[in-house]
C-alpha cells in the first residue's frame, strides 16, 4: 500500500493522534477512508472504461481485416466465375 510499512504508519498515528487529538481523529479518519473509497472507485472504473475503449478498438480493427480479406476473397472469386463461365458457354457450343 504506497510503500508504507509498519513502523511509518505507526509514526503516521502517532503524528495525527498528536495534531488533530483523540477526538478530531476518528472523524479525520473516516473522512481520509472515504475519499480513499472515493478514489478507488474512480480509479476502477477509469481503468474500466479504458480496457473498454480498448476492446472496442481491438473489434474494429478485426472488423477492418475481415472485410479487408472478405473484398479480396470477392475478387479472386470474380476471375474464377469468369472462367466457370466461359467454360460452360465452351461446353455448350462445343
């Protein structure tokens, strides 16, 4: 948690336990602990909307190959049913 061990957070009380006083602290420390909520949850679902973003990104970009290969596909196939064609009409009046 932020690089803090033991020994500081002890130094950390007894410092706040010393400027606020036995009473201010408890309401100090939920206010502390609230926005600390507070900001997690905005760090999460920043960090949500971002991994969204992404993958929304990454199905466009897939969108973007896949009709990429589907227009290539169309145009071997053209040459393809253009020889299936002469080849019947070369059947038929062969």
């Amino acid at each position: 948690m932020f690089g803090i061990g033991l020994p500081e957070l002890i130094v950390i009380f007894v410092l706040a336990l010393l400027v606020l006083g036995p009473e201010r602290l408890p309401e100090v420390a939920r206010m502390v602990g609230r926005a600390y909520g507070q900001l997690r949850r905005a760090s999460e679902d920043f960090q949500r909307t971002i991994r969204q973003d992404i993958a929304a990104m990454e199905r466009q970009e897939d969108v973007g190959r896949n009709q990429a290969v589907a227009q290539e596909l169309r145009e071997r196939f053209a040459g393809l049913e253009e020889i299936q064609t002469t080849i019947k009409e070369h059947d038929t009046h062969g």
